[in-house]
C-alpha cells in the first residue's frame, strides 16, 4: 500500500461541486483528454495521415508517454507498465434535497509519471454507464528544487503536461470534477492529485491503464485522505442517461 498522509480540509466547511462534462480545454492543467478529433467540436487541431491502404485515419500523438523517475533520488530502474483495472459501479446516496452524490474519501498522485486511462467495451451511445474524473491542483510549498523543463510540443500535435506538480497536498478548495463518456480516454499529468477511478451506472468498466513505474511505493503512489463529510460531487447535474445509471446505484 502507497503511504497515505491525513490532513484536515484547509477550509473549515464541506464543499460540494458540480461535475461538468470532459473536454479538452477545461481538463487542461490537469492531464490530456483522448477522443477522435474527427467526431469532437473545439479539439485542438492535430496532424493525421492515411494509413492502412486508405482504409484508415492515424492521428499522431494524441497524447504524451513519458516519466520523470530520474527526479526520485533513488536510482531505482523505471519501466513501463500495461496494467487492467476492472472499476466496479461506485455506490452514491441522496441528500435531503434529492441530489445524487459522491463523496471524495481519497486523493492520490503518482508524482514521475503520466498516467493514461483507456476504457474498453464503452460506446459513447452507452450513456447509462460512464466515468468520473475528480483532480485537484497542488498547493505550493517552498521548493529549492529548479522546475523541469518542458519542450514545447511540435506544431499540429496535443498541448504538453509539463513537468511534476512539486510535493504540496492537494488543494481542495479548487478541486474539480469531469463525468466522461465510454469513448474518451484521460491522461493524468505527472503529480496531478486525482481520485480513484468512479465508475457510474449499471456496469463495470474494463480500463487498461498505461504508466511508468519503479516499485518504490512512495515513488509510485501517494495518497491524502479526506475527512468525512468535507467534500462530495454532485453527479445529479448530468445527462438523462448518466442521471438514471447513478441513481442505479443509490
């Protein structure tokens, strides 16, 4: 288990925020949203080409895979890692004034690495089931450490996730939250405080999950664990569909 750190809510009432739908804009400072260019108003123009005897569109580099692991300070080998997490439906409840909710318990960050969710088997006409994306930034701390650098990225292509977030916690205050279709795949930027996967609906959600990593728990995965009653997401606000599967769950 990664070691976790419990720290009180920096604002002494409990929050509830509203969850808007993923793009690629508003998900910006916290990682990449991957979806079809060519199916998606507002993404950001990016370089195709033929391919498959013309049977096919290749879109290049829609979204970054790289590590910082030569950060960690202890020499451990990094690789790269395919894993497949079986997200089962999260359970919600319904306040006094019938909103549907989650409640946050737990924030992670896995601070040298990309992290790259692809949900399998999830059509976007599968609006009964979806995913919750919750991220928050990081507070900043004092740091002696210069920042990395970024190269910009090429012309054409998706817009860079820049370096580590540095080692403050998480700041609750401007947490956010993204419900995502089965046809978007996220990537989380290095360092970026996120919850565990939330499924919502009526089924489980097969993501094979793509990351670096080197076995040192504190390298991997860190986490912060939130008080009850501090912090939920309001997932009532939805679509018609992705209401009804949340409320499956009740």
């Amino acid at each position: 288990m990664p070691p976790s750190t419990k720290t009180p809510n920096p604002s002494p009432s409990s929050r509830r925020i509203p969850a808007g739908n993923l793009d690629p804009s508003s998900f910006a400072p916290f990682g990449q949203v991957i979806q079809n260019p060519a199916t998606h108003n507002g993404e950001p123009k990016m370089t195709k080409a033929s391919a498959n005897q013309g049977t096919a569109t290749k879109w290049l580099d829609v979204t970054e895979m790289r590590n910082w692991y030569g950060q960690a300070g202890g020499g451990k080998e990094d690789r790269a890692v395919v894993n497949m997490f079986v997200c089962e439906p999260r359970r919600l409840r319904e306040d006094s004034k019938g909103e549907v909710v989650f409640d946050v318990r737990l924030l992670e960050r896995h601070p040298y690495t990309l992290q790259t969710f692809i949900p399998m088997g999830l059509g976007k006409e599968n609006t009964g089931t979806c995913y919750l994306v919750i991220v928050a930034p990081t507070l900043p701390i004092p740091d002696l450490t210069p920042s990395p650098t970024t190269t910009p990225p090429p012309p054409g292509s998706i817009e860079a996730v820049g370096g580590p977030k540095g080692s403050g916690p998480p700041d609750l205050d401007d947490i956010q939250a993204f419900i995502a279709r089965g046809d978007q795949a996220v990537t989380y930027g290095p360092g970026t405080w996120h919850a565990p996967m939330v499924v919502l609906g009526e089924k489980p959600i097969e993501f094979v999950v793509v990351q670096y990593a080197n076995g040192v728990a504190n390298d991997d995965c860190q986490e912060f664990e939130i008080d009850a009653d501090v912090l939920s997401v309001e997932v009532s606000g939805g679509g018609e569909g992705e209401t009804q599967g949340a409320k499956a769950r009740l």
